[in-house]
C-alpha cells in the first residue's frame, strides 16, 4: 500500500494584505521604498513622486499639467510638490538655455541621501614619502650609586613640652550706627507722567482734593496737592481708574496718621504699576489677486498657494532630469 503523501500548508498570512505578484517584462518603472513608505510625507505626495520617477525626461511636471491629468486641485498638487522638494525628492534649478531664456530645470532624485553624499567632494589622501631606517643610539648603562651609610643618631633624653596657650577670643567689631546728624539719601523721586496735559493734571488734582471726602484723615493742604499732582497723574496715565487709585492711597492707613501727605506719596512711588503694553499692530486682511479669497498680508497680491501654484506654472520651459 502506498504512503499517503501529505500537502503542506499554505504560507499565506492569516491577516492583511496578501500580495498576488506577476513578473512584469514591459510598462514597469523601479520605485525605491525610501519613497514609497516615506514615513513623513502625505500619501499625495507620494503618489505624485512615483508617478514623476516613472515619466520619461524631458516631461513637463508643472502644475497646470500634473491637474490637467488628476483629480485634484492645483494648490494640493503644489502642496505635494513642495512636500517632495522639502525632503529632497525634487531639486528645482534656473538655467539659461539657447536664445537668453531662462529655463526651470527640475531634478527627480529616488535617493536623495546618496545623490547628497556623491556631491560633497572626497579627499584624496597623499601617501607620504617613504624613509630609510632612523639609526637609535642606545646609551650605555651607568653604574648604580652606592648608598651612603646612614648615621644612627644617639639616644636622646624625652623632653615633655607643655600646650601652647590658646589666645584670647578677638572682640567683636564695633556695629557702625549713623549719628542722627549725619546726611540722609535723598527720598526717590516722585512718579511723573510721559506725556503731560493740562487735562490729566486737572483731574489729578482735583482726586487728591477730594480724598478727604471718602477718606477725612487725608485732608491735604494746596501745597501738597500741587507738589503730589504728577505722581496721580502718572497712575492715570498708565490706564489705572481714578476710584483705583483713591483706595490704593487711602485704603488701610497706620493708627495715629500723623504725615498724611508722606504716606501719599510714598504709596505713589512703592505701589506704581506697570505702563500700559503698547497694542499688537492688526494685519491687515488682503484679497487674492487670483482666486480673490482673504488671507492677511500688510501688502496686497496673491496668498499663499497662488504663489505655489505661480512658482509651479507651466509658462516657462521645465526640463525633468532623472
């Protein structure tokens, strides 16, 4: 009886993409896997690499030509050619041709990295010059030194040495107190306003006149409202409302107020707040002189893919080079 012979399984996987390949004679162009599994390009853009690396040279690649053959628009095509020069598939030159014109000469690289490392020059190494052999001179060997006897020094009576004495404790420096008829430093200035006006000093006088309305122990004299004016003035400058203000002055004072112009003014200058940033200039909204859709731009002319599209237009002579 014959043994029964026993197919072996198939090695197909179980899951994902089978693949059912013919060998290919004719109609076939080699793709390297750098750019079909590029990892940091869109699938567009990948597409259309493969599709330049299959066309002959010298095929127009402009944009106006790549639409009039896909589906898609034009400012995905150039943004899909931008993508493929951005990470070196594509390499666009300006050459000038017979007859003046310049031409857009455009390079289709299916290995960048290696077209950039055949590009940076190789440095040939000089061999050096042969020698003959180097005489070494070894010098003769010197006798050793004979060690001198060492004499043994006779036995001494112990001699017990008493501690030296610790040295008194230095006395602390003396602290060095002002007299009370030595020169104080100068109080710091007073706030000021960067652009005075006649109105700002008007209501900031008439604030520190009325504090004592809300607040009666800060009844100032003439003199001091005129001599405290521009720091309130410099508080309002810098964006801060007059009721702001009030309570920043006269909120909390020390029981008894005895100076209440000096707390003023020493609130003017410690509690000064910051200036005002100065506003973010708005740029302006454009339309676009092609597609007449908005974009912001301080000068008018075209947006962002209309100038893609124009840099990838077909009215100049474009050269596609393997």
């Amino acid at each position: 009886m014959d043994t029964q012979q026993i197919s072996a399984p198939s090695r197909a996987p179980s899951s994902g993409v089978v693949h059912i390949n013919i060998r290919l004679t004719d109609g076939y162009s080699i793709i390297s896997n750098r750019l079909s599994q590029h990892r940091d390009m869109s699938l567009l853009a990948i597409g259309l690499g493969t599709h330049i690396q299959s066309l002959p040279a010298g095929r127009r690649i402009g944009v106006k030509a790549l639409a009039a053959i896909f589906p898609e628009s034009e400012a995905r095509i150039a943004a899909a050619l931008r993508e493929l020069e951005r990470h070196g598939f594509l390499r666009r030159t300006r050459e000038r041709v017979q007859g003046g014109r310049v031409a857009t000469r455009t390079e289709s690289y299916n290995h960048p990295e290696a077209a950039a490392r055949r590009a940076i020059p190789q440095l040939v190494r000089v061999p050096e010059p042969e020698q003959g052999p180097v005489p070494v001179l070894v010098p003769e060997p010197e006798p050793a030194p004979v060690p001198a006897p060492v004499p043994v020094p006779a036995s001494e009576p112990l001699v017990v040495r008493e501690p030296a004495p610790v040295p008194p404790a230095p006395d602390p420096a003396p602290r060095l107190v002002p007299s009370p008829a030595a020169p104080k430093p100068p109080p710091p200035p007073l706030p000021f306003p960067r652009r005075p006006s006649a109105p700002l000093f008007d209501e900031a006088a008439r604030l520190l006149a009325g504090l004592q309305v809300s607040a009666p122990l800060f009844a100032l004299s003439e003199v001091d409202v005129e001599r405290l004016t521009p720091g309130v003035a410099a508080w309002l400058e810098r964006g801060v409302r007059p009721d702001a203000v009030r309570v920043a002055l006269t909120d909390d004072p020390p029981v008894p107020l005895r100076h209440p112009a000096k707390l003023v003014r020493h609130r003017l200058i410690a509690l000064l707040p910051p200036p005002v940033p100065a506003a973010v200039p708005v740029v302006p909204l454009q339309n676009c002189d092609d597609c007449d859709r908005a974009f912001r731009s301080p000068v008018p002319g075209c947006c962002g893919q209309c100038r893609d599209i124009r840099a990838y237009a077909d009215d100049e002579p474009c050269l596609l080079g393997a």
